[in-house]
C-alpha cells in the first residue's frame, strides 16, 4: 500500500472540501511524475472501503494496465471498479455498474464527444479529473465540464522537495537572423521565425547523445515516422541498442519493445508522441527532441518524461528543435485556467507526410483533416514534412531561471532587462511574440554578430 507525501494528502483534502461546498465536477491539476496514480488509487481505495462504486477511464489501454497495478499495490478493491478506456465505457453505458463516483485521467482530452457522452450519461455522477496539462491548441478551456480546478504544487518545488529529478536542459542559443523578416508592425512575423527556428533540427543527435549522456537510457521524439525510423536505425549503426515504435507497430512487437525499454536493454526509444501521457520509466534519464511543436501539453508531457525521480539521479533533456524558445523549460510557471484562451491566427502550414487516418493514442480510424480525435480527444497537430538538419549548429546549456524571474519580471523596465534570459521571461509574461525579444536582444548588444 502507498504512503502519500503530505502534498498528495493535501490535494486529496482540497478536492473533498470543493466538493462538500457544492462542486460536482473538479480539475486537479499536478504536474508529470508527481503521483497522480498514487492519489488516485488513494481517492479509489477510500471510496471502495465506503461501498462507493468507482469508474475509471483514460484514452489508452496502455494506461488501463498501470493504473490496475497501482489499484492492486496501493489496496483498491478492484471489485467495485469499472477501469477501461473512454471509447469502450461509452460504448458500454448502461451495462456497466452505476458509478458513486468518476474518476478521468488526462482529462485534458475530455472535451472529445465520448468523454461528453458519459459525463452527460452520468450527470448527477460526482467527477475527478486528473491532467498535468489542462490546455488545448485550440485555446478551448475545460470549463464545461469542470465546476472548480485545484493545483498542486509546481515543478520546481517538486525537484526542490525531491519529487522530481533535476535537470540539465541542452539547445541551440539563437535564432538564425539570416531567416527573420519584419512585419508591417515593424516586429519579426510569425512566418519567419517558424522558418527560423520551428522546422530545424540543430546539431549532431547522435554525437550529442554520445557527449551528454552516452549509455544513458533516451526516448527520442520525432516528427514523422520515416525519420523516427532512420533515427533509430543511425544510433544502431554507432553500436547503441535503439528501437523505433509506433501505432502501427504490431502489438507482439511493440510490446516487447516497451518491455525491453523499461528492464534497460534498449538503450534508445525513438517514437512520434506515442510514449508521452502516463508512460512511466524512472530509469530513463534523458529525452531528445527532434519533433518541433505548437502544444504547450505535448512539450510537458514529453520533455519532463525523464524526470522521474530515483536518488541521485540527474535528467537530462536535448532539445534539437529549440522547443524552449515558444515555451520555456520544464520548470517555467504556467497560469492555468478553466476559461478558453485568447484566440490566435490559424497557421497557414498544411504540409503533412501522408493523410492522418489513424490516431496515436486510441488507435481509432478518423477522418483525414481531424485536428483532434473525435472518439479519445488527442489533438492531432500538423507538422512539417521536411525538417532541415543542421548538424553544424551548437548545442549548449540553457540555465533554468524562468522560474526565478517570472514573479518579479514584469515589474521592470525594458531598459533594465540586462540578459537574453531576462528578456524571454519577461515576453512571455507579458505575452510578447518571439521576434519582439530577438529584436530588443539585437539593441541592447546580446546577439552573437549583431551590429
């Protein structure tokens, strides 16, 4: 059985006390690695020791097989569970026992017309959700179907705590001033600086992994399958035990792999956003990112998949598409909401590999021009066919202090800002674009070669 930290506790006590002053539905929102299995096994153990009926669902049966173990481990009674995935609980309403309570994991996915399904199914049903990551590419929020969102505690005081791993993040430092162009505001458009930066891969990926983190077990994500495959197949060629896996990869094979991964004779897991929600590996201590994205969920969930935290252990992400620049590190703050987000101008880049017909969460067939899976709610996000690679480009350290100066940022004036740091904390507290902070960065002497 589990014994929780005291912050666990303490979000268990929260979401009852919002539910005694009259919530029918509450957000929990606590970041990736923190325990939200243990918490949850926890609210279910309770409830089934009460007589309460629990039901679970998630959008992927990888997920139903870890959160049974950790029912059995942490003393549910499993007799009074209903534990499947989305699509087969909508598809089973009405047969299966009448919840006492619903209980949804990476629920940020629940505005998908199967999770609206069972929450209408289930109305005078009390529901806990639980994300990492409750934010849409869309800018829709989760406020239909939750009454009230509690937080847990942020990342970094998790590391501070020793919750999560520290870690080292590794990138490229600037933007490529040769592909920036102005707009008519007299600020760098947003079509030159995700030529600049969003479609790049920058430096070495294997030689790279060689002088971070050599031996070291990596999940690698791509932004196409062809290149996933390639990926793996160049680290298998420099003598280093590497895999590719996808939705399409059989179940015998992909399962082995899976396996192999988490006892540690696969080195290398490349991947296009299959292993990200819930995949727990607290041996796998690095993550490098060759798929560029737009999802502030898709940057958490995979570049924090390393920081599991085991004693001693030091993460350590590479990012080679310079990701950080549209959101931070692992650690930046974020102000998360129920309400939807400001709209902002669709991209025109519709360039894709082959037509989307399989979603790579649940698997289902859906429509070719899906932006989201309609059955499990996973955002099916347009990338880029061709991605430059750049192997000369230097990868270094970028320093962790988003964090520190998101607080007090803001308060200062533009002519106080004294570091490219400090002027991405303070575009993105202020909501600033990219080009805004390479220009001042290019006034006040901070770009390398900038006259």
């Amino acid at each position: 059985m589990y014994k929780l930290y005291d912050y666990q506790n303490e979000i268990i006590v929260k979401a009852q006390n919002k539910m005694i002053n009259g919530a029918k539905s509450v957000l929990i929102v606590s970041p990736a690695g923190s325990g939200k299995s243990v918490i949850i096994s926890e609210i279910a153990r309770r409830a089934t020791n009460k007589k309460g009926q629990i039901l679970f669902f998630v959008h992927r049966k990888e997920l139903i097989e870890q959160i049974k173990e950790s029912f059995l481990y942490g003393g549910v009674n499993l007799d009074r569970c209903t534990i499947m995935t989305v699509g087969r609980v909508a598809n089973k309403l009405g047969e299966i026992p009448k919840p006492s309570l619903i209980i949804s994991d990476e629920t940020h996915h629940s505005l998908a017309k199967t999770y609206r399904k069972i929450y209408k199914y289930y109305s005078d049903v009390p529901l806990l959700g639980f994300s990492a990551t409750p934010w849409r590419l869309n800018g829709k929020g989760l406020g239909d179907v939750y009454d009230a969102m509690i937080e847990g505690p942020d990342v970094q005081w998790l590391i501070d705590n020793h919750y999560l791993a520290p870690f080292d993040y590794y990138s490229v430092n600037l933007i490529d001033e040769s592909k920036l162009s102005k707009s008519s505001t007299g600020d760098y458009s947003n079509k030159s600086i995700d030529e600049a930066v969003g479609h790049t891969i920058y430096g070495d990926v294997i030689k790279t992994y060689r002088d971070k983190v050599d031996g070291q077990q990596a999940i690698v994500y791509a932004h196409s399958i062809a290149f996933s495959k390639q990926i793996a197949q160049q680290f298998r060629d420099a003598g280093i035990n590497a895999a590719h896996c996808d939705s399409k990869t059989p179940q015998r094979e992909r399962d082995k792999i899976m396996s192999d991964f988490k006892k540690g004779t696969l080195k290398v897991l490349s991947n296009v956003d299959l292993i990200s929600e819930g995949y727990n590996v607290p041996d796998c201590s690095c993550v490098i990112m060759l798929r560029p994205t737009e999802s502030l969920v898709l940057f958490i969930q995979q570049s924090m998949r390393c920081m599991r935290f085991k004693p001693g252990k030091q993460a350590t992400i590479i990012d080679h598409v310079a990701n950080y620049t549209r959101f931070g590190l692992p650690n930046t703050p974020h102000k998360w909401t129920l309400k939807d987000r400001e709209k902002k101008k669709k991209s025109t880049n519709t360039t894709v590999d082959t037509p989307i017909k399989q979603c790579a969460f649940c698997f289902a067939v859906i429509p070719a021009q899906s932006k989201s899976c309609p059955l499990c709610g996973h955002e099916v996000e347009v990338v880029q066919s061709e991605i430059k690679v750049d192997e000369t480009a230097h990868i270094e350290k970028i320093e962790s202090n988003f964090r520190l100066q998101a607080d007090y940022i803001v308060t200062k004036k533009i002519s106080e800002l004294k570091s490219y740091e400090e002027l991405k904390a303070y575009a993105k507290a202020r909501g600033y674009k990219q080009g805004w902070i390479y220009f001042q960065a290019k006034n006040k002497g901070l770009i390398k070669g900038a006259k």
